[in-house]
C-alpha cells in the first residue's frame, strides 16, 4: 500500500499486514508530521482501483511507522499542548510564570519547549543559560531547530529571545500578507516533537504578540493583585476577542493571580472580584515571595533554588491544574 504524507506529500511503501489493527496514526519522516491512517489508506484504496495492479518496487521503508496508541501516563497530552503566557501589562509575572511552568512540567516527565519572544531574553537569564540562537535564528531560516533550540534541563528545551527579535518583526513587516503566520510556520513543523510549547510574551501588542496567537490554543494570563489590573485585564481580553474573528481555535484558559499578599486587604478584595467575573478560569493564586525574585539572580528556577518555598509549592499547583492531574509531585 501507497500512503502519502497529508502534508508533504512523500510517499511511503507500508506494508498494510504489517500494522496492528489498533494502530490509527502514523508519522512521516520526511517532515515529522502526524496523520491519521484511514483517509490516507482510503486514498491509497482509490489511487490501486484507478492504477494497474502492481508489486511495490521499494521495500517497505521505516520513514512512515505506523505509531500504535501505547496507553500513556494519564496526564501526557495526546497532542502538543501550545499555551502562551500572556497580558500586556507589565512586571505581572509573565516571565516568572512562563520558566517555572515550563520547568515545573519537565520536572513532572513531560518533553516541554520554552519559547521566549520577548526582546528583553529573560528566559535564558532565569535558567542560567546563555544559548547562542534561538527563536531569531529559527524563524529566518538561518538555523534549523537542531541548532537553534538550546537543551537548557532534562527534557526542558529553549527558543531563546532577546534584542535579536527585531529581525523578525522586520521580516514580518516586510510581508504584504500572512505576516502573523510567521512564528507558527517555523514552529508548526517541529511542535509535535514537544508534549507542551510554553511561550512568555513580551508587555505591550505587537506583531509579534499577534504571531504568537496565531500559533498557540491555550492562553494562561497573569493578573497581579493591585489596582488597576481589572482594566488591564478587560482591554487584553478585547485584544483576543478580535484575534478570535480569525483564529476560533485560541482560548482564555487561565486566569492566574499573582502577587498575593493576604496583609494587604486589596489583594483579597481583587481575587474575589475575579472569582466572581471569571469564575473556574481563575487559578489557586501565587502568592508575594521574595524568593522568587531572588532566583533569577542564581540561574535557578523555583525548583532548584527552594523546592520547599511558597513559590514552590504554588507553582505546582498552578502545573497540577494545566497538566490536570492532582497527583502530580505527590
Ligand atoms: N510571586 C512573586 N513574588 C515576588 N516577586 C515576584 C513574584 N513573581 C514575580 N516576581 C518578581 O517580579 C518581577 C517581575 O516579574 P516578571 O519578570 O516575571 O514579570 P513579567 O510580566 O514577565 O514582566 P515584563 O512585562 O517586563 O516581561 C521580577 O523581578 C520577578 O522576580
Ligand atoms: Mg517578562
């Protein structure tokens, strides 16, 4: 049997005795992508009725193997979960949030890519590292993934960003059309290699914000407890809603309070009026700790700079609820 790749269109010889009756997907070496086996057998049903009959010339080659569904640990996503941590306000705990999520999954046994797409680059400074490319490199063409994306952990992996962003929004501007679809063509190809891709974005809207909610399905968004933010919040949430005319598939999942300090009376009062406007969107809260702020400055993330802190403990609560298993660190 002839199948063909949906999305590059290499042919692969298979065999068709050879995959087990609960096989459905297969995986095509030529651009890695999945495909569900039964259009494509169908496809192939058509294309034998329509052509003489004939032996395969080529025996069957590795590059589509049929993928059978092993049962997987409960909580690891079917498919590539793409969540972005995002609001345009500042100082809020994107990037704080985006590293120790990311981090905090690897940790739990999942393959996590960090994308950081904020000029500032401060992914790399939070995980001590200093790659020497990254998302820059990747989405001009210059390098392909295996060079760009740097091995910052055991199972943690970095697009790294910084000053050299610029160079993507320019190739952004320069496009007449399609412009927002320039991240997610240089990252559609290699997501299925990740389990999660985390993306902390920069404060403000930009074009590359908007490239961002091109690619991503999920939006988690940090709301520091203080005033103001309500209205941060709301102007953001009209932001999506016009991306969402486009793109129905990017959805608010996460609402995450940040900054929780019980001796100030306001940040009660503002986690309460959340709870009563967003409801289950909002997460169990990140409360103030200094500590957090004290770990940047070691290249350690929350996790290995004091497991045991309420910045810890916070923060695998919040990757109990993403990754939806409460066993999770147990
Ligand atoms: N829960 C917390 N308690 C105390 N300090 C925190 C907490 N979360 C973050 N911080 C500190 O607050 C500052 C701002 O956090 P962070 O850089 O994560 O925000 P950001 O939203 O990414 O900012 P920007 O918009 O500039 O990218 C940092 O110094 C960080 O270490
Ligand atoms: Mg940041």
């Amino acid at each position: 049997m002839v199948i063909t790749c949906p999305s590059c269109k290499k042919q692969h010889n298979i065999d068709e005795k050879r995959i087990p009756p609960n096989v459905t997907m297969a995986r095509c070496k030529g651009c890695g992508r999945r495909f569900p086996l039964q259009p494509a057998r169908d496809e192939s049903k058509k294309a034998a009725e329509k052509a003489p009959a004939k032996a395969p010339e080529k025996a069957p080659e590795k590059a589509a193997e049929p993928q059978a569904k092993k049962a997987p640990p409960v909580s690891k996503p079917k498919v590539v979960r793409k969540l972005a941590v995002s609001i345009s306000k500042g100082g809020v705990g994107k990037t704080t949030t985006s590293v120790n999520l990311a981090a905090g999954l690897a940790l739990a046994g999942f393959k996590v890519l960090l994308v950081d797409t904020d000029t500032q680059g401060q992914d790399s400074f939070m995980l001590g590292v200093k790659p020497k490319a990254g998302l820059t490199e990747l989405v001009t063409g210059e390098l392909g993934p295996e060079e760009a994306i740097f091995k910052a952990r055991e199972n943690l992996y970095l697009l790294a960003g910084g000053k050299s962003l610029a160079g993507i929004k320019r190739l952004i501007d320069r496009k007449d059309f399609g412009g927002e679809m320039t991240m997610a063509e240089a990252l559609v190809p290699i997501e299925n290699k990740f389990d999660y891709i985390i993306v902390d974005t920069s404060p403000g809207w930009d074009p590359l914000t908007v490239n961002v909610l091109f690619f991503v399905n999920e939006l988690l968004t940090p709301v520091s407890l203080e005033v103001m933010t309500l209205q941060g919040l709301v102007e953001f949430l009209k932001s999506i809603s016009s991306i969402q005319k486009y793109r129905k598939e990017v959805a608010l999942k996460y609402i995450l309070p940040t900054f929780l300090d019980k001796r100030i009376k306001q940040s009660d009062a503002i986690l309460k009026k959340l709870r009563e406007l967003y409801g289950d969107l909002i997460c169990t809260p990140i409360r103030y700790n200094v500590t957090l702020s004290g770990a940047p400055a070691h290249g350690k993330t929350i996790f290995e700079f004091a497991p045991g802190c309420n910045g810890s403990q916070d923060y695998r609560e919040l990757i109990r609820k993403v990754a939806n298993d409460k066993n999770l660190f147990t």
